[in-house]
C-alpha cells in the first residue's frame, strides 16, 4: 500500500478522497491551511476505519516553501511518500476578467498553480531513484477545457494545469505517473453558492439526472493512482454527469 499526501484534504473531494484510498488501506497525510478542520477530517475518517492512519499538516501552499515542510512531516510520520493529490484551491473572484486586480490573480497563481508545480517537483525529487515508483492526480474542472462567465482566470489555471500534468507525465515517466481528473459541478463548499441557488436546474439538464458528490471524483482519482490505471499518465478524465455531452459548462 502506498503512502499519500491530499492537498486541500480537509473537506470535499479531498476528504472524500483521502476516505476512499484510507479503505484501500492507504496511509494517507491531510493538507490544508486550516488545524481544526484537519483534526475533524482526520476524525470522521477515524470514526469511519478505526484503523486507518491518517496525519495531519496545516500548510499555506500560497508558501513556496510549504511544499519542503509538508514532504518534511510526511516523511518523518508516515514514510516515503508515493502518492500525490494536488486538490487545493481558490477562487477568491467572480467577474469579468478585464476587472481582475493583481492581488486576486497572484493568489489564483499561487494556489492553482504554482503550489501544483512545486508539489510535484518535490515529490519527483523525494522518490528519488529509488525502488519506488509514484503517482500523481491533478484536480482541474471542465471549466479548463471552456470559455465562460465570471471564472475566467479560474479556469485559465485549470486549463494550465491540464497542460502542466501533460508535460510532467512526459518528464517524470516512466517511474511517475501523472493524471488529471476535470470535475464538473460537485456539491461541495466550494461550489455550495451555485448548487444552493440551481441544483434542481441544473440537475434537469445532466444525462445523469444529478449534480456530483465528492465521492465520485474520490472513486476515479483512486482508479488514477491504482496499479489498474498502470499504463495511463497524461491522461484527462471528465466526471462531470454528462455535461459535456449536453454542452453545459
């Protein structure tokens, strides 16, 4: 079983995530900026597999020196990290791009971005050339593969990040996987403004008749990191209920 680092881990998909590769018998280390909401993460997992081993580490990723210090932890409680979720991220504005200030789009680019690159970079370095060999999911949107309202430079990071795990699986293989998982609309914190306001909309308009839960993303990215998905890396695979079958993003 592998040991994994779940970056915006205490909540959503991360949660979800680190819930679903914990009953596979992962070991499994949260990240986000938060202590208490790690602690309650780590807990409901707990209360979940009371034989789970599951850590915690409270990190800004909007430090470039985060990434050092989480590897840091994770090796010294858990071990040598073989697993890598890039989940985090922000989006602190809604509007249209010629209105972005250059504060939001630094902080767009540290979190969605930037913290996914160095993540990375320190996990190729930490695996060394060793015995072990790695993988790492990405966590973009479908809003990275479409032009839309109000999240243009959201999703022009997502888009760069489908871009960015392209060019690592070509770099880091064949000892390093790297994939990409594009959720559509999820019900999840992040996304709770839109699916408050049009859930029973949208859901009408789905193939599959429902907006997402986290543990749909959670199930492909575990397939992702799994010994079945051996051969595939620089690979994007939409979870999204159809929607881009009916043209919706």
């Amino acid at each position: 079983m592998g040991i994994a680092i779940i970056t915006g881990g205490s909540r959503g998909i991360g949660l979800a995530t680190a819930t679903r590769l914990s009953r596979e018998g992962h070991q499994v280390m949260l990240v986000a900026r938060k202590l208490d909401e790690l602690e309650l993460a780590a807990q409901r997992i707990r209360d979940q597999l009371p034989e789970a081993v599951v850590g915690i580490c409270p990190a800004n990723l909007r430090d470039e020196d985060a990434p050092s210090a989480i590897f840091d932890v994770t090796e010294e409680m858990l071990g040598t990290v073989t697993l890598l979720v890039n989940n985090a991220a922000t989006n602190p504005w809604a509007g249209p791009m010629t209105e972005l200030t250059p504060k939001v789009m630094d902080v767009v680019y540290q979190v969605n971005l930037k913290a996914p690159t160095i993540m990375i970079q320190e996990f190729a370095k930490r695996l060394g050339a060793g015995d072990h060999h790695g993988a790492v999911v990405n966590v973009a949107s479908i809003g990275g593969l479409h032009v839309e309202p109000l999240i243009g430079w959201y999703n022009v990071h997502k888009a760069a990040l489908i871009h960015l795990t392209r060019q690592f699986a070509a770099e880091l293989g064949p000892r390093i996987r790297v994939n990409t998982v594009a959720p559509g609309l999820v019900r999840t914190q992040f996304a709770s403004m839109l699916v408050d306001a049009m859930e029973e909309q949208l859901s009408r308009r789905l193939p599959l008749g429902r907006i997402g839960e986290p543990e749909d993303v959670a199930d492909v990215i575990s397939f992702l990191l799994s010994e079945e998905a051996r051969w595939m890396t620089g690979t994007i695979l939409t979870v999204d209920g159809g929607s881009e079958v009916m043209g919706m993003f």
